[in-house]
C-alpha cells in the first residue's frame, strides 16, 4: 500500500470517526430535548458529562457510590474527587430519598487556599451546588491573577519580579529608580457562594512608603480596566 493509499484509508477513519461522534452527540441532545421533567437524569455518566460541560475546567477524577445494606435506611453514600483547573477537592455526601442528609469536604488541595468561609457554610447548608459554584469561581479568578501576573512580568521585563504571600502579590523593582512596587490581589469569600476579588498597590523607595500610590492606580483602574490600568501605572511609576 503506498503513502496516497494511507493517506486515503486514515481521512476515510477518521471521516467516519467524527461521523459516529456526530451520531452519539445527536443522540445525547435528542435525550436532552425530550426530557420535559426538571428531575435529575438517572444515567450518571451522561449526567456529569452535562455538569462538565457547564463547568469547563471541572474535571471528575473518581466518583464512588454505596448503597445501604438494608433497605429501610434508603440513604446511600458518595464520595467525589474533583479538580477545577490548579484547585483539587474531596467531598463525601449522603443522600436519603433525593435529599442530601449529609456533607463534609475532606481535602483541598493547595491546603493554603482560603476556601474554608465557603466550605464550612455549605457543609452547615448542606448546599452542593453552592460549594461547586463557589469553587469554580475561585478557580476562575485564580487563573486570572496568575495570567494577570505573567502578562505584567513579560511587559516588564526590565523589571525585578518576584511573587510573595502565596502569589497573592506580585513584587516589582527597579534598581534605576531605586522603587519597589507591590501589586496585591487578594481573593476572599465576604460574600457566598461567589468569591470577590480586590486588587490594590503599595510604592515604597528607600526613604519609605510613596503616600497616595494606591488611590492613583485605582482612578486608573477604573478608567481603563484592571489589565491596562495596572499597566499604564506600572509604566509611568517604574519607568
């Protein structure tokens, strides 16, 4: 068989590889569609295949479930391992007729990660969806900061960087000026399920801290936008 015939039988494969695709996706709608109930679907995979398409960093690493040896208890038992981007998580929930009866987070994983206002709300509540939503949401703002980080540190490579408090703060000096500038973004839970973000400045020079830093990069903030904001300050501060 020559490379022409290879290449003829591999984009047949393939053609008929994205065809079947195309069937199961078809069919997974069409189950979707005539669905006219709000009840939970009782297929379980194609269940968290739904979650992980509403969620699209969450990723199910294992999920374990156990039934009740006697009946007349009707509650049944799960444990859950999960990750959302960098951010891992272990749950164990227990379910009695549809309803949770029981929840408590197991592991998180940074352990420094301050997710504990969250967690402990929803294991009181009882509120899993609470706890995904929320968890998400810190993920996605961590992401953010750490791309925000890497954009300001290659804009200004002429610049020292270093990262400090748990890469809440991004550090920048200059030996020409003499200025070190840090660039705080602190991620909190004041208000649940979702995490709030709040980004603030501190310029110091030998002779010590810079007085109204922090209020001129936050006017420019919120000019500009926090990327271009933050960029315009770094700039005429460090130049």
């Amino acid at each position: 068989m020559n490379r022409n015939q290879l290449v003829a039988e591999r984009d047949n494969l393939l053609a008929d590889y994205n065809d079947l695709l195309l069937q199961a996706q078809r069919l997974q709608s069409k189950q979707l569609i005539h669905k006219y109930d709000a009840l939970p679907l009782l297929d379980l995979p194609t269940r968290l295949q739904c979650l992980q398409q509403l969620y699209p960093l969450l990723k199910i690493h294992s999920f374990q479930s156990s039934q009740p040896e006697h009946h007349h208890h009707q509650q049944s038992a799960v444990h859950v391992t999960f990750s959302i981007d960098n951010l891992s998580i272990a749950l164990r929930y227990a379910t009695r007729q549809s309803q949770i009866t029981h929840l408590s987070v197991t592991h998180v994983s940074p352990s420094r990660i301050p997710l504990e206002p969250l967690t402990h709300y929803c294991e009181q509540t009882l509120n899993l969806p609470f706890l995904l939503s929320g968890c998400y949401e810190y993920a996605r703002l961590a992401r953010f900061r750490t791309d925000l980080w890497e954009k300001l540190t290659s804009s200004f490579s002429y610049l020292t960087a270093h990262l400090r408090s748990q890469r809440n703060c991004l550090q920048l000096s200059s030996q020409k000026s003499n200025l070190t500038l840090d660039v705080y973004f602190f991620i909190t839970f004041d208000r649940l399920p979702f995490p709030s973000s709040t980004v603030n400045v501190k310029l110091a020079s030998e002779m010590g801290s810079i007085p109204h830093a922090n209020e001129v990069c936050s006017a420019l903030i919120k000019e500009y936008g926090l990327e271009h904001g933050l960029h315009e300050f770094i700039k005429a501060v460090m130049s």
